[in-house]
C-alpha cells in the first residue's frame, strides 16, 4: 500500500513525531529516509525488502554499487542511505556513553545546572552496565511531590528500557542538606521503582560548591 494512503496516525513520520524512534521498527525507519518507493511497491515494502536483502549489519557497510542496484532504490536513494551510515559513523566515533558509578560523577555531569536559579530535577536513565542511555529534566521549579509524580520519572524509563535511574536537583540556596520534601519525593519514588522492577541507586542534592548523595546518608 503506498505510504500516502495509509491512515495518518500510521505513517512513519507522524508516529516518530507523536512517539519518538525508538518505537520504529527498522523498517519504518528506513521508509522515513527513502520517503517513496517505485511504481508499484509501498516504501514501506521497499523497506522490507532492502533490509531481508542487506540483514544484521550488512545494510550499515553496504556500498553505493551494492544499494543502486537494489530494485526501487537507484542512484540517489542508495547516496542518501551510504551518506547517512557515514555521518552516524562519524559523530559516534570515538564516543562512550558516560558510566555513572557515583556522587562525584554525577555532580561532574550537572554542570549546567549547579548554580540555577531554580531547582532542576534531572533523571540519569541507566542500563545494566550502569551507562547512560539518557538523560532528562522532568521538572524545574521547587521540589514537592505534587510537581514529581512518578509517572514523570518511570514513564520514560519504561520507554527507554533501562535498568536503573539516578535521580538529582540543585539547591540555588547553595544547602546540601536535603529537605523534608526531598526526603518525601526519594522515597516515593524509590518505592515506585521496586514495583516496576527500576532501581532508583540514588537521589544526588548538587550546588556549585560540592554534592550530597542520599544514599551515603543511608537515606535511600
């Protein structure tokens, strides 16, 4: 079927708008990249196919002769596919995802937010291996728990598929000492996280001076 007959909410490009990637399948992905397929053939088929065609990581490695040829695919489109593995190759070269092991690091991470005006509340989204996969702000304002639900911090933790979560804010009052609120948001969402199966490993207080974990304070 081709693309442009497919129900709105269905085609490639608004589910990445209303989703994000990572709910794409690969094939979904590589449609928003060809955008059309030849007379006759869905993009969305194309896509299939090229991808049974060129299966694991063979599609990444694959020439400019080996794509053009490719029935639907042509000169540009195989251009454009080579030209997109070769920029991702590019800007990930050389680059790990950061591995947060402790307070330190954390504070070391946040150094966009130590000194703001206003409390930030960020989550650092962990796999098994303790990397980072994300990192987000859900929140900035005073920390309570009517502004911290744990949909906000869990929701894209389910998305991302991650294993842990470290959560943290900054104190603009320069205090490294955690509030009642504070203590009351940690555990909220640490038991929140038992029941999902997401360990929340700690909650880090930042400021511009130095950092106070809840976990060495046997709060958490």
């Amino acid at each position: 079927m081709p693309i442009k007959i497919i129900h709105k909410i269905e085609q490639p490009r608004e589910m990445l708008e209303k989703y994000g990637p990572e709910k794409l399948t690969d094939s979904q992905l590589l449609a928003i990249l060809l955008r059309t397929g030849p007379k006759g053939t869905g993009v969305l088929d194309l896509s299939a196919n090229i991808l049974r065609k060129f299966s694991g990581a063979k599609l990444s490695n694959a020439s400019f002769t080996e794509l053009k040829n490719v029935h639907g695919l042509g000169p540009a489109k195989a251009c454009e596919i080579v030209a997109c593995f070769e920029l991702g190759r590019r800007l990930l070269k050389d680059k790990r995802a950061a591995i947060i092991l402790s307070p330190r690091q954390v504070w070391e991470e946040l150094k966009d937010i130590r000194d703001n005006k206003k409390e930030n509340f960020v989550v650092f989204f962990l796999d098994t291996q303790n990397q980072e996969v994300k990192r987000e702000v859900v929140s900035v304002g005073t920390l309570n728990s009517s502004l911290i639900h744990p949909r906000e911090v869990f929701e894209p933790a389910i998305r991302y598929l991650v294993s842990h979560v470290i959560i943290a804010h900054n104190h603009p009052s320069g205090s490294l000492e955690p509030s009642d609120e504070d203590i009351t948001v940690t555990k909220r969402l640490a038991d929140a996280g038992k029941v999902l199966g997401i360990e929340v490993l700690d909650h880090v207080i930042v400021t511009k001076t130095g950092f106070a974990s809840f976990k060495e304070k046997n709060l958490i």
